[in-house]
C-alpha cells in the first residue's frame, strides 16, 4: 500500500497556504511601509551681486531629506550680463532690469509646480559694501530696484541684503566642507581663499585658535554634533580690481601723464583716466592734486619690480597681537589643506599653475617671470578668444596672487602644496551661495541625525528571514497534530 503523505493532509495543507500568505503579506507591508519615497525636489535659488558681476546659482535637493542628511547640489548657473550691481549707482533700475534674463531662465529650469515654495534670496558683497560707504542713499536704490524684480518673480523672494566679510568668509568655508562632506563625517576640515574684484577672505580652522585673542574673526558653529572654531577675516580693496587700483595709485602719486608698469607686457599701452581710477574709496583719498585728466599706461613687463609694487599695498609694520597677516589683522598659524577659488582658480587656471603638486612657489615665480616679459603683441596672437581686459590682467593678477599668498598670509615652499585651486567641488561652484542657502533654509542640523540602524535592504531581507523561520517554527510546534505517518509497527 502506497505510503500517506503527512504533509498532504488537509489541516498542514491549509496551514501552509495561510502561512505563505501570512509571510507574503508580512513582507509586503515592510517593503512598501519602508521603500524610499518616490525621489521628488525641492529648489533655492541664490544671487551672488558680487563687486564685477552678478551670478544665480539653483540649488536642488531631495523633497524628503531637506533637514538633515540630504545633499544639495548646484543644478544650473546663470551669469548675470553686464557689471556687478553696485556700477548701476548712477542708473539704478539698469541694476533691477540686468537681472530678468536669468529671472528668466531661473523658471524654465525650477519645475513650475515648485516656483511659489523655492526660496530666493540676493546676497550682495564687497561691491555694494563699498557703495554704502561712499553713498549710502545711493546703494538702497539699487537695493530698491533689484527687489522690485525680485518680487515680481514668482519664487519666494526671501529679501536682498549686504553679506558681511564675516559672512562671505565663513559661507564660503561652509560651502566648501559641505560638499567635500567633511562636515558630516567629522573629519579635518578644509580652509577657504576667495579671491573677488573687490574683498578677499580667508577662513580656516586652527587649533591655536579659540577666538579669545581678536573675537572679531571668530565664527563658531556647531554642525552634526561637532562645533568648530572658525578663523575668518575679508580685506576689504584686497580683492584684485581694486588692488590693482591700489598698485597703479602707487605709480601714479607723480601725477604724471604716463607710467611705466612693469605689471603690464612690454607693448601694451592704453589711455587712463585719474578721475575713473581714484574713484573708489579704497584709493580716493591718495589721488594726487594737480593730475592732468589722463594718463598714457605703458607695460614694461618685469615680475620683480611688478612684485614690489604690489608689497607696497600691505602694510606690515604693526600688529598687537601675537601674529598678523598683514594691515594689522591677527592672524593664527595656517592649518590643514586650503581651497582656493574665484579669481585665484581663474588666474592660476589660465597660468596652468593649479597644480601645486608639480608647480611650487619656485615654479610659480619662474612662470610669472617670463610670462610677464612676454610682449603684448606675442600674447594677442597666441590668445585670440581670451578676453583683453583679463588677458592683459594676468601678470599683475599672478603676481598680486603670490604676493597675497606669501607675503600676506605667510604661506611658505613648504605649505604651499596644501592649496588646491579650485573651481567646482562635484558639480557645484566653490563660494559662499550655497553655505549661505544650507544657513538660512536650517539645512545643516547642529546634532548628527539619527541614521536608520540597517539599510533598507538588509531591513527586508532580515524581516524575511525570520518571517520563515517562525512560521517553520510554528509548523513544528503543531506536530502533534500532524497524523501518524511513519509505518506502524504490526501487531500479530
Ligand atoms: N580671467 C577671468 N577672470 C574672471 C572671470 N570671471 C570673473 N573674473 C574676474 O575675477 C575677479 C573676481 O571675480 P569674482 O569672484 O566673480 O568677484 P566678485 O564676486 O564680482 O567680487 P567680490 O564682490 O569682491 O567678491 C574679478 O576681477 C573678475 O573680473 C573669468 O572667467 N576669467
Ligand atoms: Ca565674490
């Protein structure tokens, strides 16, 4: 006779199929109750009114994350045509109407549904900061005007304001540490060089520095449960526009009707104006009584004597406390690896210099050398597409940068390599937008956020495991339902 199945009885059989829905549905439900949502976006948006242009910037980020642990990224730029805002002082709506195009381009790129929630905001900097002093009721018109584009736009307009040095310096670390995801990670951090037309910042963490000696250049900030100490300071005229100013004041206090600079190429000439050149308060008070209208500018192209007309701009000679960068500003000693970018990426990226791995400050002096004793009309034909103001601004611009870096902040052969000049850190812009948006939108959380103990697939297949194993371990605990099955041993 053909031996009885115990499994096929009907009472295992019925407990089996409830079983497997049981597990199925059990599954299920952890599966659907914990998959990531599906990815949607969340937007800011960020205007960038620097000293010589305005840039936008949008940044983007997961709509379910945007308190703790999401990554924002940069997802489009748009460069304002035209010069920075503060130029429109004598037109100020010109400043509101530069605006419109990227306005426009701004809502083609954020999703339309998303345009009432994303926030706007306007950060304006050393351009600006240098108009409020000069003319005060000036800078609000212009602030005027670009608010009355702004709010005509359909974002969320969040307000245009004046960033302090202190803030410019410190977003930018920010902005910085954030996207090489040093802040999250707790790990040595990474100091910040901006270098723009009008200020430059710099901003590091030192552990000789707690911010009792000069509070002034101290931010601290407590970000994922780790607090930082931040150094940071913004030279005012330092940036290099107006430290070319500054130099050429330097040259021109003979008031004569031509100078011969040797921070421009031999050949080059160009007609100034001393009117044009001393307006700015970081050189109106020097300009010389009696100067004639113009001046004949005239390159001779020599990094040496370029280079001491540029040390000629910081003053060395005081400071009380116990180190100084340069005008008097303490200063700790330099710490950890540095991020360079703006105007320093530019120049040092066109001199092919960014790789201070293989270019040390020998090399840089060596390069600057003969790049600046290169004629004007050698360089015109070898550059055709670059344009003639930046063209014929390197030498100075190299040499101002050296000088800065060197004589300014005492970087020496040695520390040199642990700069790193950069322009974008995975796809977004090195500069203080993104650090000021993470600021104001309470993107970075000052504890660290309480991360899930499994990731989600170990999460499903650990409920799976013991889904089974416990509907085995109750199949068994029926046993004694089970009907007899294994053959009977016979009575005779
Ligand atoms: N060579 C070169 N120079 C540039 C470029 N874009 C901007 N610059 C110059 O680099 C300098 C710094 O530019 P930015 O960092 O945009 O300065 P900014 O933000 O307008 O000025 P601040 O308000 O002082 O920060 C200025 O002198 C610009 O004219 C570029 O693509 N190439
Ligand atoms: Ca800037």
């Amino acid at each position: 006779m053909k031996e009885k199945n115990p499994w096929h009885t009907p009472v295992t059989i019925i407990i089996t199929v409830i079983g497997v829905i049981a597990i199925v549905a059990l599954v299920t439900v952890a599966v659907l109750q914990n998959r990531p949502l599906l990815q949607k976006y969340k937007y800011g948006i960020v205007l960038d009114a620097g000293s010589s242009h305005t840039a936008l910037y949008i940044y983007e980020w997961p709509a379910e994350k945007d308190n703790n642990t999401g990554r924002v990224e940069q997802t489009h730029s748009c460069k304002v045509k035209g010069p920075g805002i503060s130029s429109y002082a004598a037109a100020p709506w010109k400043a509101g109407e530069s605006l419109r195009d990227c306005m426009r381009e701004a809502k083609l790129q954020v999703p339309k549904k998303r345009h009432h929630e994303t926030p706007l905001y306007l950060g304006a900097t050393a351009g600006m900061r240098l108009l409020n002093k000069e003319d005060s009721s000036a800078s609000d018109l212009v602030f005027k005007a670009v608010e009355e584009t702004l709010q005509k736009s359909p974002f969320s307009f969040q307000g245009a304001r004046i960033l302090s040095g202190q803030e410019e310096g410190a977003f930018g670390w920010v902005t910085v540490n954030y996207l090489d995801d040093r802040l999250k990670q707790g790990l040595e951090t990474t100091g910040a060089l901006d270098l723009g037309g009008a200020s430059t910042q710099i901003s590091f963490v030192s552990d000789n520095y707690d911010g009792s000696e000069s509070p002034s250049n101290a931010v601290t900030f407590r970000l994922y449960g780790n607090d930082y100490n931040l150094y940071t300071h913004s030279f005012l005229c330092y940036g290099k526009d107006q430290a070319l100013r500054m130099t050429l004041a330097q040259q021109t206090q003979g008031s004569s009707s031509e100078i011969s600079d040797p921070c421009f190429h031999p050949g080059y000439t160009d007609t100034r104006n001393y009117s044009v050149l001393y307006d700015s308060p970081c050189v109106s008070s020097r300009k010389p009584q009696g100067a004639p209208a113009t001046f004949i500018h005239r390159g001779i192209g020599n990094f040496q004597q370029c280079q001491a007309f540029v040390k000629s701009v910081f003053n060395f000679t005081h400071c009380k406390y116990s180190r100084c960068s340069f005008n008097g500003v303490f200063q700790p000693l330099l710490q950890g690896p540095f991020g360079a970018f703006s105007a320093y990426y530019f120049v040092m990226n066109f001199l092919n210099l960014t790789d201070t791995s293989i270019h040390s400050l020998e090399t840089v002096k060596e390069k600057l050398t003969s790049y600046c004793a290169t004629p004007w009309d050698q360089l015109r034909q070898r550059y055709p597409d670059v344009k003639i103001k930046y063209l014929a601004e390197y030498c100075f611009s190299g040499t101002y940068i050296l000088t800065l870096l060197t004589e300014g902040y005492n970087f020496t052969s040695e520390n040199y390599s642990n700069i790193k000049f950069i322009k974008k850190i995975k796809g977004s812009d090195a500069g203080w937008t993104l650090g000021y948006m993470l600021n104001l939108t309470n993107m970075i959380p000052a504890e660290a956020p309480d991360t899930p103990i499994l990731p989600h697939a170990s999460y499903v297949s650990i409920v799976s495991i013991m889904a089974i194993v416990i509907f085995f371990l109750f199949i068994l605990s029926l046993r004694p339902l089970w009907p007899r099955c294994s053959k009977q041993p016979q009575i005779v």
